[in-house]
C-alpha cells in the first residue's frame, strides 16, 4: 500500500507448546503457519526438538524447503528428550543464552499458544522491547480464542495503570497467520522517551552479551 512502509523480515522466532493441546486447530494452524512462512521466503528460529506445536511448525517449514534453526539448551539433547530439530541446530548452556540468542538472530517473533515456557518467552520479549533493548514485532496467533483471556489481562494492566497504552502497542495479535505476518510488516516501534535513553552496549573483547536480566 502507498505510503505504508513494509518491514522487511527474513527470519521469524516461534514460541509455542511441545505439547500439541486440546483443540485440533492448534496443530492445523501450527502446520498452515509453516507454510504461509515457507511460501512468504521466511525462515524460522525456534526452540528445537520435534514435539507438539514445535515439531509442526518446524516441519512444514522445512518442507517448504526454508532454513530452520533450532536452538536448544544441551539438557534437553540428553537421551533425546524432545527428539531430533528439523534443521540446523544450535546448543546452548543455559535458557537464558537461548533466548538472547533467539533475540539477536531473529527479526519478529510469534507465540502460538503454549504454556508457561511459551508465556514466559513472549513476555521477556516484550519486557526487552520496552526496554529499548530490541525494537523487533512480537505477535500472538489468537486460535480460537486461546490468548483472549491473557489479552484482557493486558488491557486490564493498562486500565489500572501498570502497562502504558504506548507499550501496549508492543503486542500484536491477530486470529489469522497472513493477517499476523502483516501487522508484523506494518510494525512500527514506538519507544518511551525515558526508557530510549538506556544503554545496552555489548563488551569489548569477545562481545559479551548483553545483561537482559533486567525485568519489569
């Protein structure tokens, strides 16, 4: 659309369950959402392995012949415990490394629906983003209704004054996977004032990575 920029992303971060939940929609979308990033040349970066919604999305992305990088912390690679990444795979010490890793290699990022690890990554990113530490588009996949309740959280948090209405904008939602990638494209990051003024620099020697463990 004329004069609507368009964000140019090549690789998308997915959180989602290792499990595949209740609802058959879940795993539908899970697999229509690799293919939607297949056919739009998108890449994916995810949390490795082959179970539940993970396996899905990572599958039908590869099969679409795109690049999938999995990166896992090494405890979970003991006796197979959530069996072989569809891709490239990456191991890390610890979940924060993955995380941050997670941040720096990918340019949005999408959480379908999940429990408290797939909550817990969509928030630090969103936590990160406020903090001026990436200005990267972080969405939620709205399947049947499943983020309703934790969407109205949100809305709650900013009535009581706890969330901004400026970094409510971080989070993104929508009930459609091209209507989701879209609002991804069209993502324009506000930053607060005071918050733009921190100061994330990496180290010098080897680059150390930057202290994320800053929470709000």
């Amino acid at each position: 659309m004329e004069g609507v920029s368009v964000r140019k992303i090549k690789k998308i971060c997915v959180f989602c369950g290792a499990n595949s939940g209740k609802d058959v929609a879940f795993v539908n979308t899970a697999f229509h959402l690799g293919e939607v990033l297949g056919k739009r040349k998108i890449d994916l970066v995810y949390g490795g392995g082959k179970l539940g919604l993970m396996g899905c999305v990572s599958t039908a992305v590869a099969q679409h012949e795109r690049q999938v990088l999995g990166i896992i912390p090494s405890a979970f690679t003991v006796n197979n415990l959530v069996g072989e990444t569809c891709g490239k795979e990456i191991k890390v010490a610890t979940m924060q490394e993955r995380l941050v890793m997670m941040m720096e290699l990918s340019d949005a990022f999408i959480a379908l629906p999940g429990g408290f690890g797939t909550l817990e990554e969509l928030f630090q990113m969103i936590s990160w983003a406020q903090l001026n530490i990436h200005n990267k588009p972080i969405g939620v996949l709205n399947i049947n209704g499943f983020f309703n309740g934790l969407l109205s959280f949100v809305d709650h948090a900013v009535k009581q004054e706890f969330i901004t209405p400026r970094a409510r904008k971080i989070l993104i939602s929508a009930t459609t996977t091209d209507e989701l990638v879209d609002k991804l494209q069209a993502f324009r990051f506000e930053s607060d004032p005071a918050l733009s003024k921190l100061k994330w620099s990496p180290s010098s020697s080897q680059k150390e990575k930057l202290d994320l463990t800053l929470r709000l």
